[in-house]
C-alpha cells in the first residue's frame, strides 16, 4: 500500500501531466488565432478570445491546485511550507525512488517545453496584433482628411490638429 506521500507524489506527476496537455491546448489555440490573424479572419478573433481566456482559467485552476499540493509534500517530508513555492522538481525528487524521480523528471522537462512553446506563440501573435494595429492606423491616418495645423499633444501621444482641440486635454 502507498504511503500518503507516495500518493501526493503520483498526484503531482498526474497534475503536472494535466497542466502539460492544457498548456499543448492552449498553444493550439493561439496558433489558430495567429491564423486567423494573418488571413484576417476578424469574426473568428474574439470568439478565439474567450476560448483562450476559459483555457487560462483552467490553467490558473490547476496551477493553484499544483501550489496545494507541492505545499502538502513540503509539509510531509518536513520542510518550510513558506518556502514550497521555490521548490524545484529536483528537490521534490531527492527523497523519492529513482523511478518515481525519472517520471517526475520527464513529466516537469515536458510541461516546460510546453510553456516555452507558448510563450513564442504569444510573443509571435502579439507582434503580428501589433503590426495589423500599426498598418490599419497608417491606413486610417492617410485617408482621414487634413485637419489643419497641429496644436498639441493627447495623453497618449498621439498628435492633435487645432480642430480636436479640447478645453479639457489642453488642462489635462
């Protein structure tokens, strides 16, 4: 029979297992949105939006559950559970059989290649979002009409011709 540490331990390699699958989830997610990015497919965005952001709340959720649970190993094996959030896997693993250290191991090397593959996606979407923005404000500037001679600025830097100038941005 497991002891209530080797089962906490099982618990942990099954949840971080868990977080791996959501985060290859989410990466697909974003790699669909960057898609519909890039054949400006605009009526799918949002409805990509909040899939995402329902992902990144199962994830929160489960994150918060991995927290718990690596505070309860630190407490079984006698460890400060003000510290547990700084735990590495390597350290978790250092009481455990070499068995149970390899699936740790191999679980917690899958689960960070995951997240480094969804933060590049993130970082490659949001550098295609913020190009679209710079184009399609080039575009809007350049067929927008002259407004006469430039008076100031706004609050977000952007130039304001005499005409859109208001009493209340010229006192802040």
């Amino acid at each position: 029979m497991k002891s209530i540490k080797d089962r906490r331990v099982q618990d942990l390699v099954t949840l971080l297992n868990d977080l791996e699958q959501l985060y290859r989830r989410l990466l697909r997610q974003i790699e669909r949105k960057i898609y519909a990015l890039r054949h400006a497919k605009l009526d799918e965005i949002p409805i990509l939006g909040r899939e995402e952001q329902a992902l990144v709340a199962r994830i929160d959720e489960r994150d918060g559950l991995r927290s718990q649970l690596i505070k309860a190993i630190a407490s079984d094996y006698g460890w400060h559970t003000r510290s547990a959030q700084s735990l590495t896997i390597t350290q978790i693993a250092q009481p455990l059989d070499e068995d149970v250290q390899r699936g740790l191991f191999e679980t917690s090397a899958r689960l960070r290649k995951a997240l480094f593959e969804v933060a590049q996606a993130n970082r490659i979407a949001g550098a295609i979002a913020r190009e679209m923005n710079h184009h399609m404000k080039w575009v809007f500037d350049s067929v927008r009409p002259h407004e006469g001679q430039i008076t100031g600025y706004s609050q977000r830097g952007e130039k304001v011709p005499q005409r859109e100038n208001r009493l209340v941005d010229a006192v802040g």
